[in-house]
C-alpha cells in the first residue's frame, strides 16, 4: 500500500499515541503533516507527513540545524525528492497494522521471567533473564482510537527463543478496546518477525535528518 493510501487520521492517532509512551507532547497539525516539540536528548523536534505534500518541502527547506526529524508514511525515494542536500534519509522503517490473530504464545525458557507495569495508558514489559540482566523489553499505548506497540527490542545474547513475541502478547493482553486497530512503526529486521504474527505493512515510513557536524 502507498502512502497516498495512509489515512492521515490514523497516523495522526498514530503520533499522538507514541508521545504518550515516550512521555513526550502531544502532537499538533503544522503544514500538512504533526509536529512533536520532543525537546528530548536526541530530538528537537519532529514532524511526521501521511504524504508528500508543499509543507514538508518547505519545512525542509527553512531547517538548517541538526536534532529535527522528518518522517514520511513514504518511499525513501520520496522523502529525498522532498529535501535539500543537507539533509540525510535515514534507515528505512515500516509503517503496520496487525491484520490476524498472533496466536498463543509459548512459555518463557526456563530461568525468564516477565515484568509488566501500568501506568495510565501505558504498558511496559520486560523479561528478565536468568543472570539478571534485561533480555528484552517493550511498551505499549492506548488512546481512544488505536493501540500502539513500541520500542521491542531483544539484547543480542537472548535472540531466538521466542522473548520478542512474548512481549507483544504481554503487551496485547493489556489492550481494552479490540474495536481499536493495533499499530507499530517496525525496522527491516522487526518487519519479518511481525509479519510472521499477522502484521501487514500499510506504508514504507521514511526517515531524515541533518547530520551533526
């Protein structure tokens, strides 16, 4: 599906969900696509656009400092037709949207353990290994219109036994409305795993930014 195709209200619920976890602002409508004042470490500012549009380009355009994002429900390709020189396209990301059932999940190997905490909201969930140590995490958040999943990740020493898929049913146990369609923005090696539990990619989901110098 292309990003013509993204409903902008979706992606919207999208971004104001995802603030919610991160714990950052909301976002608001700015030239076509949302704007985040994230202000954190990382980030100054982002903007996410359901299509190409005259916004983003003149955004892009205006921006010459670094820790602003731009993020596009789009191909590569499309997000650099849309920018000046300075700026770099960044990894390609997944914009998905679970279509079936993950089916049941198996116990935790031996020794795991999994940790869930509640805080309005938001869902987070980690599955502490044997030795201590953190083998894997995630968070999820509700709004009155979807459900996100975000940050699943694995420590490398702890791949392959199934953690990555226990997070999500953990987190998906925790959703209140099953009318509310259930949402990720996935990495290339995250897609195959999400595909594997009934995801289905709605759009590429292009970033970029400029480099530090």
């Amino acid at each position: 599906m292309t990003a013509s195709h993204v409903d902008p209200a979706l992606v919207f619920a999208w971004q104001t969900a995802h603030s919610i976890a991160r714990g950052a602002p909301p976002p608001v409508h700015d030239r076509g696509g949302f704007r985040v004042d994230t202000h954190s470490e990382k980030e100054a500012t982002r903007w996410v656009f359901p299509r190409p549009c005259d916004g983003l380009r003149a955004i892009a355009h205006a921006i010459t400092a670094s820790r602003h994002y731009l993020k596009l429900c789009g191909t590569d390709e499309e997000l650099r037709d849309a920018l000046p020189a300075r700026w770099e396209v960044q990894p390609a990301n997944h914009f998905m949207i679970a279509t079936a059932a993950s089916g049941e999940t198996r116990p935790l190997p031996d020794g795991y353990r999994m940790e869930l905490h509640h805080a309005g909201p938001v869902t987070r969930a980690s599955i502490i290994a044997p030795d201590g140590g953190l083998a894997a995490s995630g968070c999820a958040a509700e709004t009155a219109g979807v459900f996100i999943y975000d940050r699943i990740e694995t420590a490398p020493d702890h791949r392959r036994k199934g953690l990555g898929v226990a997070v999500m049913a953990a987190l998906g146990a925790a959703r209140r409305s099953h009318a509310s369609p259930q949402l990720l923005v996935a990495t290339a090696d995250g897609r195959s795993l999400y595909a594997r539990l009934g995801w289905t990619v709605l759009a590429p989901f292009a970033t970029a930014a400029i480099p530090e110098r």
